[in-house]
C-alpha cells in the first residue's frame, strides 16, 4: 500500500514539475511574443491613419482647390444649354413677293461629349448609325472617332435627314449614344433657275468660314453666294436657348427654361420679280434661235440706282445647294462649258462695241474736240492710215455726232478717237477719263459679291505690259469700244442709267431695305458716287442722238412701243473666228426715264438681231402693265 502510495506521489509530482516548467516557457514565449505584436498594432495604426490623411488632402483638393472645375462639370453633366436655332429672315421683292424663306429640317448631330469611352463602342453605334442613315459606316465612325470628347458643341453628321429617318432614330436614341436630332430650317427659293445668281444660296458652314465667323456653330448654315452671303449678318438670327436636365448619356428628362430665339431680319429688294421673270423669259426665247447659250441683262431704276432685274444665263437651281447637293450633280454643273454658276452680270468682262459711243460722244463735245454741228464724212467706209485700213460696218455719209450716234458711224467715232484730217481727236488719256466718270474701270460697288472691274487700257499700260508703243489704231478701236477695253453688262446699265438720269452715276443696289421683327425698318440708302461730271447741254445731245437710234437708226423696231424710248446698239468681234457679242443698251420714258437696261447675247451676232428684240418685248411688256 505505502508502495503505491509513493509511487503515485512521485507521478504527481513529475506532472506537476512539467506542469510548471511548460507554464514557464509559455510565460517566456508570450513575454517574447509582445513587442512584435505591439509593433503589428502600431503599423497598422500608422498606415490606417496615413490612408485617411490621403484621403483627406484628396478630398481637399477635390472639394476645395478643383471644387468650382468638378461643380461645373457636374453641373454640365446634369443640366446644358440646349440651342434653339433662329429662323433666317425672308427675302422679298419690292412689292412683297417671297423670294427666298425656311422650310423645317431636321439635321443628325453627334455631341461628343456624350458618346461612349471605348473605341469598340463607338464603333458599334457607328454601325447602327450608318444604317439608318444610309452612310458608309466608316465616315461614321472617322468622325465620331476624331471629336474631342470634352466638347458639348454638337457636329453635323448628316444634314436634311429624311422623316422616316428621324423617327427611327428617336426610338433608338437610347441605343445611339452621342447621337441626337436638331430641328433647323433650310432654304427654300422660288423660281430658283430665274434668281440664282442674284439670291444665291446658304449652306452649312465650312470649318475655313468657321474661323473666320465669330459666334458660328459646326451645325450652323451660312450665306454662300449672292445677296444671302452679302447680307448675312442681317439675314442670320440670334440663336435662343433651352436649359434641360440629362441623364449619363444625354437623353433629355426635363425641361427647366427657355429663352426664345430671335429671327432674323427680312430683306426687301428693289427687284421687281414679274419684271425678272419677263427678261428671263425673252432672252431664254431668243437664245433657242442663236446658236449661243449664255446671255445676261440688267435693268435699274435711273432716278435711285435701285436695280429692278438682273439674269444671267445659264443658271442653276439654288435648291439643290441649300438642301445639300450630291457630289454627281455637283460634278455635272462643273463640268458644264457654258459656266452655269458664273454671273455674267456683275463679274463678265466683254469688249462693249458700239454702246461706248455715247460716253466718246460726251468726252469729245466736253473737250471742244467737236461741236454738235461737226459733220465728218463717211469717206467711203474706209478710213485709211498709211496701208493700215479701219472700216465701218457699212458706208454712211457724213454725219454730225446725232446722227453718229443713231447710225453707230465708225468712221466719225474712229475720227473723234484718235483724230484725222483736221479733227486732231481725244487720244487715249482723254478718252480714259470720260470712261471712268461713267464708271468704267473699277467696281460699281453693287451689293453683290464677285464684281469684277472691267479695264479701260493706256498707252503706258500697253507699253509696260506688251512692250509695245501705243498706235493711233490703238485710239481707233478705243473709240468703238473694241481693242483692249472690257465692261460688265452692270456698268454698262449703271452708265446708261446715268445718261438718262442727266449725269448723276449711282452705286447700284439690290437691296432696298431691312425689315425686323419689331416692325422697324432701316432704308439702304442710294449711294451717289458722282454727278454733275458731264454738262446737261451735253447730255441733251447725246440723249437726242439715242432717241434718234430708235426712230431713224438702228433699234427703228422700237418705234411702235407705247412709250418713247431710246438707246444704242452695238456689236463687239471677240476671239479669232470673226464671233460678235450682241449688246443694246437703252432707256424709258425718254422724256422722263424709269428704268434703263442692258441686254447681252454672248456670240449673239448683230446687236439688232437678238439684243433688240428681247428689249422691245420687255418694254412692251412693262409699259402696258397696270403698275
């Protein structure tokens, strides 16, 4: 029993000593273990409040240094201003006739900001937009691809876009990212083919005409040509705008304010567009008998300089600009010999002919170089200068300058030019100075663009320019108005209007007036650019040598019109085939003249076989209308 009992006793002792010896070295480990897990402890507090402290120099900085940039952004992201096109004013003639208003359109526009990150994606909205838009997809996705996608400011892709079209695109909107619809208006012009070439045309701005035009927008049209680009900032309205809550991809949730566009202003002409249409017509008529295609006219008003018609032909159809020509119609007008877009009116130059005459006429009775009695024979129809000879285009007898003028005598002007016999003629300089009083040289000033000057030569010019000395022949064919010396049809309408009027030269003008919105209207007030430059007993004879023409000369066809008129043919040679241009210029009433007018047949021959007959129509026209 005591055996075991010690036995047990040492078992529990043995236990006991382990039990206290294993107490110990986990006492030890746990006395070891501290500091590294205090050093845990403190690294991660460290760190935890290093990540706040970036946290909170982050938030600052957002909030604080960049807070006002991310509000607006936010802001932009949340609300935008939306565009509201403003109507473009109408253009009218001068008794109200529209010429040229607005039709609504509506345009595809993509917002780059609002179009998706990824390449992929775009690409895909590319594809969806391409179809339905019937475009190649790849232009879509180039221009989507080449936005900057900070920029709110939409970007035309494709314009006029068909009803159907637009429909499809507005339940797809959703699915189309950065691309939405713009209600806009384009162009519509009456008688298109009959105005073109004074109305012009708009169109959507080029990124060239961007730069050059503050406050234009990528989606915006523009005036390109004629009076709409002449008169563009009258024309243009002030763009309204719509403030309205978006959603992350652009789709519009609600309205918040508007402010209502302004339209534009209405330009009201001195054209008279029965009258416009009646030139249009005659000279088209006598054209089908020629064997030319390309003619111009030009009427004005002589007691303001106002222009009451102006055609040009051939013409185009300015619709197919203003809604958007295809690049096959484009290609064929290019491709046109007789240069439909070109207005032959303001920018052809032309040798003149004969209808110079009367401006010689003016210079040589001024200048004392003849009197109104002077008579010059006819010598045959030849004058001859050495074994150079000039002739007339028919024999006459001798003439004093009425009658010259009437019968369009070469040899009488050729005498008075460049002098023979006893008549020691204007030479040159002389006649370049009367030309220019009646504005030969230089721009009318018309409110058109594209006019070109003509040229009236010297003997200085022809001398530095072809190294060649200025020839007596030269002076002669000067004083027919053939040679170096080139006019537009509107310089020759202005000069004779100037005629008629007893010397007062007007800066012709299209426009008459601006109507606005208010009901306010702003005259375009005539523009005298020189008067009183020729005597009126001068004038008096000229006038009397034209009235002549009528009755006893070359235009004797307009005899029988129901008032008096007068005026002066002529026939000018061009190029190397013996080709003439066709020209008469004339006046009416002449005892109190409403309106003087030019008319041309480019290689028209005679200026009594076409050119005549399209003025006698008109007049007969004009004067019997209840007006």
């Amino acid at each position: 029993m005591l055996g075991k009992y010690l036995r047990e006793k040492r078992i529990r002792n043995s236990l006991e000593i382990e039990d206290s010896v294993m107490t110990a070295t986990r006492k030890e480990e746990a006395f070891l273990e501290a500091p590294f897990k205090k050093r845990g402890l403190s690294f991660l507090w460290y760190s935890i409040v290093f990540i706040i402290l970036v946290l909170t120099i982050r938030v600052f900085y957002l909030d604080v240094v960049k807070g006002s940039h991310y509000e607006e952004v936010s802001r932009g992201n949340r609300i935008r201003s939306v565009i509201i096109k403003a109507p473009r004013g109408n253009i009218k003639d001068k008794y109200g006739k529209v010429l040229a208003r607005n039709v609504p359109s509506i345009d595809a526009i993509v917002v780059p900001t609002d179009l998706p990150a990824g390449s992929e994606e775009k690409k895909v909205v590319a594809g969806k937009v391409a179809e339905i838009l019937n475009m190649e997809a790849g232009n879509v996705e180039l221009i989507l691809e080449s936005q900057d996608k900070k920029s709110l400011e939409p970007v035309l892709l494709k314009e006029n876009v068909s009803q159907d079209q637009s429909l499809i695109i507005s339940e797809k909107l959703s699915e189309l990212p950065g691309i939405n619809l713009e209600k806009t208006a384009i162009r519509s012009y009456e008688n298109s083919f009959i105005f073109a070439h004074l109305v012009g045309y708009d169109g959507k701005i080029t990124r060239e005409e961007l730069a050059k035009n503050e406050g234009y927008l990528m989606t915006d049209y523009i005036g390109k040509s004629g009076l709409e680009k002449n008169y563009e900032k009258e024309l243009r309205g002030i763009y309204g705008k719509r403030q309205v809550e978006i959603d992350s991809v652009g789709n519009i949730k609600k309205n918040l304010g508007v402010i209502n566009p302004q339209p534009g202003n209405d330009l009201i002409l001195s054209i008279d567009e029965a009258l416009q249409k009646k030139i249009y017509d005659s000279l088209s008529a006598v054209l089908e008998k020629t064997e030319t295609a390309t003619a111009a006219a030009v009427a004005i008003d002589p007691r303001n300089g106002g222009v009451l018609a102006m055609v040009s032909l051939p013409s185009f159809d300015n619709n197919n600009f203003a809604r958007g020509i295809s690049n096959d119609e484009y290609k064929a007008i290019m491709a046109d010999k007789n240069l439909p877009l070109f207005n032959r009116a303001v920018s052809g130059e032309y040798p003149p002919g004969s209808t110079l005459k009367p401006a010689v006429a003016c210079a040589a009775l001024s200048e004392g170089t003849i009197s109104s009695s002077t008579i010059i024979g006819g010598l045959g129809g030849v004058l001859r200068i050495g074994s150079f000879s000039f002739g007339d285009w028919k024999v006459h007898g001798p003439s004093d300058v009425r009658s010259a003028i009437a019968e369009s005598n070469d040899i009488f002007f050729y005498t008075i030019g460049g002098g023979y016999g006893n008549i020691s003629g204007l030479g040159m300089d002389r006649m370049k100075k009367y030309n220019a009083l009646f504005g030969f040289g230089r721009p009318t000033g018309i409110d058109l663009p594209g006019e070109s000057p003509g040229f009236i030569p010297d003997e200085n010019w022809k001398l530095e320019r072809l190294g060649e000395k200025w020839y007596i022949g030269n002076s002669y064919h000067a004083a027919i108005g053939q040679g170096y010396i080139t006019a537009t049809p509107l310089q020759l309408a202005n000069y004779t209007a100037a005629i008629a009027n007893g010397g007062t030269l007007y800066s012709p003008k299209i426009g008459n007036r601006i109507k606005r919105g208010d009901g306010s209207e702003s005259i375009i007030s005539p523009e005298i650019i020189d008067k009183g430059f020729i005597s009126k007993e001068v004038l008096g004879i000229v006038r009397e040598g034209m009235r002549q023409a009528v009755t006893d000369g070359t235009a004797q066809t307009l005899k029988d019109l129901p008032i008096e008129a007068a005026g002066k043919t002529g026939t000018a040679q061009f190029g190397s085939e013996d080709k003439t241009h066709a020209w008469f210029v004339s006046f009416a009433p002449y005892d109190n003249p409403t309106i003087a007018m030019v008319v041309l047949a480019e290689g028209g021959g005679e200026g009594h076989s076409s050119a005549v007959p399209v003025t006698k129509e008109v007049y007969e026209w004009y004067f019997n209308q209840n007006r």
